[in-house]
C-alpha cells in the first residue's frame, strides 16, 4: 500500500470481471490522491468513500476498467465537498 494505509471494507459478494486486487490498487492510488486534496479528512472516511464508489460503479455493471479510477475519484470527491 501507498503512503496511506487505510484498511479496506470486505467486498460484497458479486460476480464482477474486476479482481480484488485491481480494486486494491485503484482504490489505493485514488485515496492517495484525495489525501492532497482532501487533508482534514479522516484517512478512513476516505478509504470507505472510495471503496463504496468504486462498489456502486462495479455493481452497475461498468466494467470498462480505464475509466474506472476516474469515475470513482470523481464521485468521491463530489461526497467529499458536499461534507466540508
């Protein structure tokens, strides 16, 4: 893991082409990201707001993997401005 470390929520049970460890490290490079932007934010609320996005993208059946870090980032960082 990166710089920081945040314990991930078990994943859902759900069949999806995405393994467990591309989620690991798109979840990973996306909480290090908003970490930067993002400081007063507690490590584990944004590591639960970037597991649950990325969940609700793959559970909506978008698997087009390059777009996925993207999307997550974005829909995080919406939740994430809204609460400051």
């Amino acid at each position: 893991m990166g710089l920081w470390s945040v314990e991930l929520p078990a994943p859902k049970a759900q069949a999806h082409s995405m393994s467990a460890s591309r989620k690991e490290s798109v979840v990973t490079d996306v909480i290090e990201r908003l970490r930067h932007d993002f400081p007063r934010a507690r490590a584990a609320r944004i590591g639960r707001i970037v597991s649950e996005e990325y969940d609700a993208l793959v559970a909506n059946h978008i698997r087009i993997e390059l777009y996925v870090p993207n999307l997550v980032e974005h829909s995080a960082r919406e939740r994430l401005t809204d609460a400051n």
